[in-house]
C-alpha cells in the first residue's frame, strides 16, 4: 500500500488508487503552475501552498481544497507564518521587474499590507518577531521591515551577488543565514546590518536553508543546492560540519521537529529523509510526477506535505525517527 | 508601469488570438521548433546563454545540444518562474527578447513575429517537452556550388527529415555562415548566399545538432585550363591536377635541382646539403636523381634524428616533473621506432597500452604527457583522431559529432591508468561527469559505452583506433606528413578534423590514407610517395595566375624553418657550433631530448616548447624577436668572424673574396650565385681597397646571407 496521497484541488476523485492517480494527474495538471512553496497553518489542521496561481488553503491530512485565493503580488514563490500565527507573508513578484511581501491577517487570510520595492521577484521570507520580517529577492538584496506603524524599511543587506532565495533566522534573533545563486552561505549580524562570514563551499547555487530544531550547542544549519549535496552547518563558527551527496537535486528542506532527520523535496519529484549525523539517506519516497519544489513536515505528525510540478500537493508518510532503515520506494 | 503592462498583454492577447489557428492546426514541438528558434535568434550561442556558464542566471545548452536540460531550465530551474502557463505573455522567457523587461541581449525578436507567436503558442498548449517526431537528417541543398563568376546569387535550402518519414522544410529556422565572411556574404532572410572573392569557400548550415558544409567555388581565373599535358609522378599528382583544372588555376614549374635538393634535405633531414652534396647533386645527369636522392635521405642518420624530433614534438616529450631519465628512455624508444620504420599503428597501440617503470619502459611515459585524464583524452584525440575533443568538456562539440559523454567517456578509460614514474592500471579510477555530477561511463568517442567497466579499457580503445576502418587514425597522421612537407596540411589546422572543416582535397585524403594502411602504416612510405610527387617539387615562385593561391598547391609554400633546424643551419654555415646547456659542443639541436634544454638561441628563434601541440610553430617561429635577434644579437654577430670558423678558415686557406662568396652561396643556399649575384657582389668587391675592408665585407655579406629570406626559409 503505497504511503502518499494526492492533493484534491487537480484531482476530485479522493479515493482513487494511487497507482491510478498519478497517472491522472499528470494529464489532468498540464497547464497548472508549479507549487512552489507549501507550509502547515499554525494549528496543524491545514496547508497553504502557493503558486503562480494565487494562495490555496486545503484542509489536513486529505487535502481537500478549502480556499482559493488571488494575492496582489503575482508568481508567488514563499510563504511564511508570523510566530504568533496572526500573520502569514507571501512573496513573489514581476520576475526581474518587481518584487513584494503580501501580508494576511490569520486565520481569516485577509490582505492587510503590501511591502513592495524590490527590483525582482520575492524568494523567501522570514518572520524575525511578529512585526518585523525579512525579505530575500532576486534583485539580490535582503530587507527588513517593520510593520509597526507607520510601516518602514529598516535595513537594506547586500552583498549577495546573484539571487538570494533563501534566509533562515537562528535563535538568538539577531543572527540571519542566507544563501542563494551565487553558491554562498552569509551569515550576517542583524543589530549592525554587518556580513560576519561567507562560506563558499557549495559549487551551485543554493535552494534552500533550514535551521535544526532543538536546544544545546552551538545552532546547526542545513542547505540544500544544485550540487545535489545537504551541507550542515555551524554559522556562527563558519564550520560547514558534513555533508551528503543525493542522486537528486534538493529543492526544498525541512527538519522533523525533533531535529533528527530533514526531508528533502527533490528534482525528480521524490523525497529523501536524510539522518544528519551519519549522513545517509535513510528513505527514499516517491511524491510528485516532475520536479517536487516545496515540502513542509507536519509538527506533530510521521507526514510531510510536497508541493511541485504541474500543481501538484502530495501527502507523503514517512517513518518514525526511530525506525530509519534505507528503503526506496 | 502596470497600466502599460496591461496594455501591452492586450496588444499580446491580440497576438494570441491571431495565432489560435496556427495552434488549431499542429502543436509547437519542444525540440524541433523551439529550439531551432532559439538557435535562430542567437540565444543559445555561445556569446549569449549557450555559455558554459550561460548569462544573467540563464543557461542554455550550446545551439541546443541538449534539449532536455533546456527544457529543465527553461521551465523546471528557478520554480518555474520563466513560464507562466496562466499568462503567457507574462512569462519571462517571452518578456526578455521581447524587451518588455531589460535584457542585456537587447531586443531578440518583435511581438508579431514568428518567434514570437511560436514560443507563445508553446506556452500556451501547455509548455511541454513533448516531441512528436524525431529528426534523422537535414539535407542541404547545394551541398557545392560552382559558379563561373561573383556575386551570382544561390539560393540554399534546408528540408528535415524525421524518423516517421516525414519532411519539412526547415530553411528558415536553419543558421547559414560564411566561414570567410570576407568572401562570402549570407543574406538570412532570403537564404541565399554570393560569393566575394574567387576561391573555394565554406559556408555552415546549422539546424539543432546537425551542421553541414556547403563548399562555394568560383575559379580563381575566368577561363577553363587544361592540365591534362602537366607531368605526374603519382596519384597525388593527379588529385592536386584536378582541383587546380576545377580552379582554373595554372601550376608553377617544377623547381631547379638545387631548389629541390634543398628542400627535400631540410624536409627529410633538417639539415642544410652540405657544398660538397650540392655540387655532386647539380653535377649528377641522371633522369632519376632526385628518387635515389630521396631514397638516400629516408635511409640516412639524419632523416633519423629528424624524424625522431618530429615524433618528439607530436608526443610532447619533455622530462615530466624535471625527470631526465624518463625523458631520456622515452626518446631512446621513439629513436628506435623511426630507426626501424615500425609500423605508427604499433606505435600507437604500444604507447595507449603501456605500463611500468618510465625510466625503463619509455612509450610508459605516454602516460606522464599530461595531468589527468581529462587532459590525457584531450591529447589523445588530438594526437591520433585529429580531432580537438576538447571542445567537448563543457558542452557538446558545437562543430562536431563529440558529446559529453564521449570527452568523459573517454577521460574515463583514462582514468583507470595510474599516472606516475610507475604507470600501472588502476582499476577503481576514475573521472566525474560534470553534467550528471556521477563517475563518467567509459565510452569510445563517437561509439558506445563499454560494458565492463572493470576491465582496462584501453585494449578496446586501442583495437577500435586502430583498426584499419577507423575513419580517423591514418587520416590524421598522414596529414601531419603532408603538413611537414607542404606546409599546410589537407585538413588545416591538422588536429581540428570534423564535417564542417573538410579537407581540401578529400579524395587524396583517402588515397593518402589508404595507401598508408595497404603498406604498413610505414612513415618513409608516405613521406618518400610525397617527395617525389611532381606536387612537391613545384617552384615556390607564384605565377601571376596563381599568386593568390595558399591552399591548393599550384605551387610550393615558402615556410619558415623550425627553431632547431634554423639553429642548426646557422651553425653548419658559419662552421661555429653552438652551445646546448651541458651537451657536449657540437651537439645538433634537433638531437635535444628536453625542450628546456638552455640555449638562449633557440628561445629567440621560438622552439616549441612541447607544453601544447606544436604544429603550428614552425608557422610563427620566432617572429619579429627572432628578426631582431638575427638583425642585431649575438646568435650571428658574435660567430660570423670567430676563430675556426668557416669565414676564417677560407681566409686562412688563402681564398678571393668572391671565392669566399660562393661557398658561402653554397652551403647556406645550396646553390651557387647567379651571374647577376656574381656581377653585384664583384662590383662591390672592386670598390674596396684595403684588405681589411675586405675582410669587413665579406662579414657584413655573411651577415646578409644568413638574415635573407632565401636562407630562414624552406622554399
């Protein structure tokens, strides 16, 4: 029996087989856009993913199509929950004209404010408290907003030289990791605005970045690149501790909440749970019929949700942490 | 901003609409009508996005060698934000070359035009990497042209051919250019192409992978020759004839004796005729002199030393690491080999097969030429396919058949020989394939993949080289050999061997190899057919008809003579030897094993240092450092006169300055002078008085000799 199911927004008959339904999918989505970034509602009990085609809301764990919406900001490629679960921030934009952060009052979803002025699309964002956040575009800069009124630009990072598509905020609040395009890991000091350190190990550009859940030591970070390699790393020492080589390309990463194991969404569309400390792939998961872009593990749940090609949302169940034999499915 | 972005959808929403019934009738098909437009309007070149890093973030294979990973980057990389299947017109692979955005590329195409509509049309039926039908061939018409006079216009056509039978005319999405845009124009529009300049010219038609060249020919004179009365020795003779009578290009006269003994000496030998030689070959009345001359050179220690020199500089022979002992046991094997006139298939076969210790083992060190595989696959392309492999590392070959997989292919078979003083197999070796990031599959270029990967693959890369069916081992030597003796080769530059380069004479390309195959694979063979071709010994003195002519052999190239030969040269002329480091005086510079040896003469005259491939330094050598050098250094000031000399010892032996004149003639131009010489150099003499101005002539005429073209060339 296979673990994954199909989202219900492409396919409207939800007790299809999955053998079946993969194939429907395929001709049923051809002309959908991809998903290009999926993210659990505070509560656990829903999905936002979001696409070239707006914001869409299904329910969890069956993924039925609650809510469609158009957002003011077009292509959009992230999404991100404030950490009182009262906002949620979409980003996207005109690709290499503008880009902007869309804001929505939660859990009603809507719009309450637009932060506009980049020069290209929106690739990431992250809520620094639940008034400020950060926005990382392919105009190559970084911003930080405050939503406090009147609303303001803060601070302008730079030195990023190509797209920067992903930022992850370590715990102390002041400490800011992004990466992107131009292969590099930054770390920056968020109080002073300064760059502390570029790490230059990957030798392609970088998707994504994930920090390791958990207490006790010094933080780790996880990033994901063209080079087809996980790189984890200790930001604020500049280490880059280990890394693991996967057959695909990882397009999204996210951790299991206990930090044990991150999932990676990968280019040929499968999943691949990765043990952080012995660097192996423990499971090897078939999602999305193309390339998967997006995956978001469930807080409290052996299931992960995977956005990609076509439109695609899939639920995938993976194995406990504690039962992480290889297995390819 | 958005006001005139919507206004502009509009003006796009017309365009669609206008194009819904081209859509109604057939599907935009990825590969064959996508890429082709892209190729078209230049995206995929390699000054645009078909860099091996592409532009602005933006990579394309290089003229969509490889529509798959386009495809990928096209719609799958950056989450898919080049395509917008919900808006079309929106999608930034249409807003750049349309410069609705900025685009460094500037303005590729216009809203209404065909590119324009066919990559909307594709976006709209869903962006698929679906192709229908699978192209077989691309027949270009005129696949050559003749044309009696310039400015004629010709018209060129391009029809595919898919694999399910169908045709279609593809002229318009095909890429013609001149090779010579100075001689021949392209009007794209029309597809139609004139000539410029007489001659034989190139023109590239280029549809996704497939390139062919179309051969543009205008006679060089206005009127038909016929040369069917002009002498031939052998076959090449007759291939040279015919292309000269297609040209209407009359052939310059066989060359004088001297002309000739020169030439073949320093081709065959890389030394001067000695005074002596010249007078008995001048003095010789029999009809076949010149085959025993040349029979005499091939069998002679001089033809040995030389040719052992030319095999050195193919092979890239230098002490790998400083290590002279390697070197050393490397040139004693090649010696040999030339000694023995072993067949060049063996000598392949031996060095692509060869282990063990390189101070003992000298064809081992084959292996210590470069520094990995990749480089080594390189090499090997070059040295025995003629073909620059290379160019396949990052892309595929653009010009020819090589792929990717073949470059890394073949570096994989490479990689499985350990590559030290000890070459031995290494049977976990191996190389990463860039594009797939795995270890790279062995591969014969061109072939297949090999099946076990395990086994050491070079026995059947060996076996597949050499077989005599292989459509690019005896071809390539044979022309070196040409190079050498004619100064350009068929296939010009000799290691860039592909459809689209041809040769100039195909057929006596084949019949060249052919012949080589059928006796031995023996050098002398080839050399010898070439050197007593009527071709060979034609007079380097173009006549007004064929003046202009550089590649058809209408009459002999003036060539430059190498470093070595010319040091040489040098020193047997003023009787002087020069100093090699610590080689023993008297020691010839084509006897050098190390390029590296110290000899500050030899790096003013631009010896080949052997770090790349040396054909075209005898082209280039020196340069104006070398003139300079000749004009003002050392290398000729501070010998002409030295003790024990030949200018000194001629003077001691008590000889008339014209005397003196004359044998220098002699031994530095293998002839005597021409009574007009005689008159001017006598005429000079008269007007000197002292015996000491005499003497200060005769040095400045030394110096003059030895700085004429007549002398720094082979002619």
């Amino acid at each position: 029996m296979q673990r994954h199911e199909v989202c219900s927004r492409y396919l409207f008959a939800p007790s299809i087989v999955l053998g079946l339904t993969v194939a429907l999918s395929v001709a049923a989505t051809a002309t959908e856009p991809p998903i290009t970034a999926v993210t659990f509602t505070p509560d656990g009990q829903a999905v936002v993913a979001v696409s070239q085609a707006g914001m869409q809301v299904c329910s969890w764990p069956d993924l039925k199509r609650q809510r469609t919406s158009k957002a003011s900001v077009p292509n959009l490629h992230c999404a991100a929950f404030s950490p009182d679960g009262q906002h949620l921030a979409i980003g996207g934009g005109y690709p290499a004209e503008d880009g902007s952060v869309e804001l929505r009052s939660w859990p009603a979803g809507t719009p309450t404010a637009k932060l506009g002025d980049h020069d290209d699309s929106v690739r990431a964002v992250v809520w620094l408290d639940s008034s400020r956040l950060l926005s990382a575009s392919a105009d190559r800069q970084i911003r930080l907003w405050d939503m406090k009124t009147p609303r303001e630009l803060v601070r302008v990072l730079q030195s990023h030289s190509r797209s920067v598509d992903a930022l992850c905020l370590l715990e102390d609040g002041k400490t800011l990791v992004s990466a992107g395009v131009d292969q590099s890991v930054r770390v920056w000091d968020l109080e002073t605005g300064a760059l502390v350190r570029s790490m230059n190990q990957h030798t392609q550009g970088v998707h994504d970045l994930a920090l390791r859940p958990g207490e006790g030591g010094l933080p780790m970070v996880a990033s994901a690149a063209g080079d087809r390699t996980i790189r984890f790393w200790q930001p604020t020492i500049g280490r880059m501790v280990r890394y693991v080589r996967l057959d695909a390309m990882p397009m999204d990463i996210a951790w299991r909440s206990d930090g044990s194991q991150i999932v990676a969404a990968c280019a040929d569309g499968r999943i691949r749970v990765v043990d952080p400390e012995e660097v192996k792939v423990t499971e090897t998961l078939d999602a999305i019929d193309g390339w998967a872009y997006a995956v978001a593990v469930h807080p409290h749940q052996n299931r992960v949700v995977v956005g990609g090609s076509d439109g695609q949302l899939k639920k995938v169940t993976i194995r406990s942490a504690g039962n992480a034999d290889i297995s390819v499915r | 901003m958005k006001t005139l972005l919507s206004a502009l959808a509009l003006v796009v929403g017309f365009a669609a609409a206008g194009v819904a019934e081209e859509a109604s009738s057939r599907r935009v098909d990825f590969r064959n009508d996508l890429i082709p437009m892209f190729t078209k309007n230049g995206c995929n070149a390699g000054a645009c996005h078909g860099a091996a890093i592409g532009r602005g973030g933006f990579k394309l294979s290089l003229y969509g060698g490889d529509p798959a990973s386009d495809y990928e980057a096209i719609v799958r990389q950056r989450q898919g934000r080049r395509i917008h299947l919900l808006d079309p017109a929106g999608s930034l692979i249409y807003r750049k070359p349309a410069e609705y955005v900025q685009h460094g590329g500037g303005a590729v195409f216009e809203d209404q035009s065909e590119s324009a509509r066919l990559l909307l049309r594709w976006i709209e039926q869903g962006a698929s990497p679906v192709s229908r039908r699978e192209l077989v061939d691309v027949a270009i018409t005129p696949a050559k042209h003749v044309s009696r006079s310039l400015d004629e216009p010709i018209a060129l056509r391009a029809v595919a051919h898919y694999a399910d039978g169908s045709t279609r005319d593809v002229t318009r999405w095909t890429i013609f250019k001149a090779e010579d845009a100075s001689a021949v124009a392209v009007d794209p529009a029309s597809a139609t192409t004139r000539v410029l300049r007489p001659g034989r010219h190139i023109v590239i038609a280029r549809y996704l992978n497939t390139v062919v060249p179309i051969e543009l020919v205008v006679p060089l004179a206005e009127s038909t020759i016929d040369l069917a009365d002009e002498a031939q020795s052998n076959f090449i003779d007759q291939r040279v004839l015919e292309s000269l009578a297609a040209l209407g290009l009359s052939p310059s006269p066989v060359c004088d004796d001297a002309t000739y003994l020169r030439r073949v000496s320093l081709d065959l030998t890389g030394r001067l005729p000695s005074p002596q030689q010249v007078r008995d070959f001048l003095d010789d009345d029999r009809a076949d002199k010149r085959r025993v001359l040349v029979d005499r050179l091939l069998e002679g220690e001089a033809f040995q030393q030389y040719w052992t020199l030319q095999l050195a500089k193919l092979l890239r022979i230098s002490p790998p690491q400083g290590d002279q002992q390697a070197a050393q046991a490397y040139h004693r094997w090649v010696a040999d080999q030339v000694k023995r006139d072993a067949s060049y298939r063996q000598l392949a076969r031996t060095l692509i097969l060869a282990s063990g210790d390189t101070h003992v083992v000298g064809p081992a060190n084959f292996y210590r030429t470069t520094t990995g595989p990749r480089e080594q696959a390189e090499f090997v392309s070059e040295l025995f396919m003629g073909s620059r492999l290379r160019c396949a590392n990052c892309h595929n070959h653009p010009l020819d058949r090589w792929t990717q997989d073949d470059y890394h292919g073949l570096a994989a078979v490479f990689a499985k020989v350990e590559q030290g003083e000890t070459v031995r197999p290494k049977p976990d070796g191996q190389t990463i394939h860039p594009r797939t990031l795995e270890p790279a599959a062995e591969r014969i270029p061109g072939e297949f993949f090999l099946a076990d990967s395990a086994t050491d693959g070079r026995q059947q890369f060996a076996d597949w080289l050499t077989d005599p069916a292989n459509p690019y081992f005896a071809k390539a030597i044979v022309n070196r050999l040409w190079q050498r003796m004619m100064g350009r080769g068929l296939v010009e530059p000799v290691d860039d061997f592909r459809d689209t380069n041809p040769a100039t004479h195909p057929v006596l390309l084949d019949q060249l190899a052919e012949d080589f195959i059928q006796h031995g694979y023996r050098l002398r063979r080839t050399l010898r057919l070439i050197a007593n071709s009527t071709t060979y010994a034609r007079s380097a003195n173009a006549t007004a008809e064929n003046k202009d002519d550089d590649r058809f052999y209408s009459h002999a190239l003036r060539r430059p003579l190498e470093a070595e030969v010319l040091a040489d040269a040098i020193s047997d002329v003023l009787g002087v030897a020069d100093r090699y480091g610590d080689q023993p005086v008297g020691t010839r510079a084509v006897t050098l094993v190390s390029p590296a040896t110290a000899s500050p003469a030899l790096d003013i005259l631009g010896r080949c240092d052997r770090s790349g491939a040396c054909e075209s330094s005898s082209r280039s050598a020196g340069g104006l450092p070398q003139k300079l050098h000749l004009f003002n250094g050392d290398l000729l000031n501070a010998r002409i006169a030295a003790e024990g000399g030949r200018l000194e010892r001629l003077r001691l032996e008590g000889k008339r300055s014209m005397e003196v004149i004359q044998a220098f003639y002699l031994a530095a131009l293998s002839r005597p002078p021409t009574n007009r010489e005689r008159e001017h150099w006598q005429t000079q003499l008269n007007g000197l008085g002292s015996h000491h101005a005499r003497q200060a002539f005769l040095e400045d005429f030394v110096w003059g000799l030895l700085t004429c073209e007549e002398f720094v060339t082979n002619h």
